[in-house]
C-alpha cells in the first residue's frame, strides 16, 4: 500500500514537469518578429487562462467518520474561492457537523492559499496549503484541534459535461487522530457555470463523504 501510494505521489509530481520539458522541446525556432501590443497584451491574457475555474461559491454535505471519535459526524457547510491572474487562488471554508452518538458537535473552518497550472486542455494540477481549526462544542469541552493540511492533485474533464478529480494530501499536528496521508477522489456533473460533485476521502483516522453544489462566478 505504501509502495502504491508513493508510486502515485512520483507521477502526480512528474507529469506536469514532463508534459511541460515536452513542448519546450517541441517549439520551432522562428525568426525574430516585430510584436505590436495589441498581439502582446492578447498573448498575455491568454497565458493566464485555466481550463478550470478557481473562483467559486460552493455549499456542501459532509459526512465523516472518526476512529479518535469512534462516531459520526454530519452536516452542512460552504467554501468560497477566489482565483487571481497568475494562478494563484485564496480560499476559505466552514462546516458544521454534529455528531451522531455523542451529545455535541464539531465546526470545521480554515483558510488557505494554492497555485494551479493548466496541463493541457482538458486537464489542470493544483497544490495548496490550509490552516484549519477543528472546535468542540461545549458539551464536549470545547477543546480545538488546529493543524496545517497541504493538498495535491489535478482535475480533469472525461467528457464535455463529466469531470474526475485525483489529490494526495497530508495533515499535520493534528490532536483528534492521526491524518499523516491520505487520498482524495471524486466526480463532478455539470458545466463550466455550475457543478454537482461527489467526493470521497480515506485517511488513517477515518474516511469522508462530501456531495458539493458549485457555482463557479468567474
């Protein structure tokens, strides 16, 4: 399992660099020509466009369950994004899950920052860092679990309408169970205006559930 998941961790890591030395070295040498700006400025424009968008709205379903916890945990959430020119992207998300055994809840919130970069024309890759804070209900002691969290992984369109997305990600300093790797998947409905998706995390601590509305606005 291990050798699995580091064999997959090397490809995540080796395409886009290999996809890009290829057209480096696919690139015919032409003579040097006069550019006005107006070709200029619409190259530039071009340069920063990404098959995928990274600024969305989305509200969510998720269910998680917890070894620390041995419980279930279910609720709803949101999580807003905003992509700037050059890649770069800010998010932030908040859920609510309240437990199904034990007499309390738990809220999720976090904030982070990723970079992302189109692979091909129907495929982008992503990396990003959030910090997350998971709280306790009083009921529970109130106690907060906060713990740094670094995803990797791409998305890609099967079809015009059918996108698969693919990450590895690691959580760290976490206090409510051991998270040091795990594997994100999912499959998403729907255009380039809204999305309907399904997602599925598996972690040593416990596995996630996530059906999530998008509405990309830019």
């Amino acid at each position: 399992m291990k050798t699995a998941c580091l064999s997959l961790m090397l490809v995540l890591l080796v395409m886009p660099l290999a996809k890009r030395a290829d057209a480096q070295s696919q690139v015919p040498v032409q003579p040097q020509q006069t550019v006005t700006p107006q070709n200029n400025q619409s190259s530039q424009s071009q340069s920063g466009q990404d098959v995928f968008s990274y600024s969305y709205l989305q509200v969510n379903r998720l269910s998680e369950w917890s070894d620390y916890f041995n419980d279930r945990s279910k609720g709803n959430g949101i999580k807003f994004s905003y992509g700037f020119d050059g890649g770069v992207y800010l998010f932030g998300q908040w859920n609510r899950l309240d437990f199904q055994t034990l007499d309390g809840r738990h809220d999720l919130s976090g904030i982070g920052i990723g970079a992302h970069q189109e692979y091909s024309d129907s495929t982008s890759f992503f990396i990003d860092l959030e910090f997350l804070r998971d709280r306790l209900s009083g009921s529970l002691g109130g106690t907060a679990d906060n713990y740094w969290r670094v995803t990797y992984g791409f998305h890609t369109h099967m079809t015009e309408y059918l996108a698969f997305t693919g990450a590895i990600f690691t959580e760290r300093n976490t206090d409510f169970g051991r998270r040091p790797f795990g594997e994100r998947l999912g499959l998403s409905i729907g255009n380039n205006t809204l999305a309907l998706g399904i997602f599925g995390e598996h972690t040593a601590n416990g596995n996630r559930a996530e059906a999530a509305l998008t509405w990309y606005y830019k």
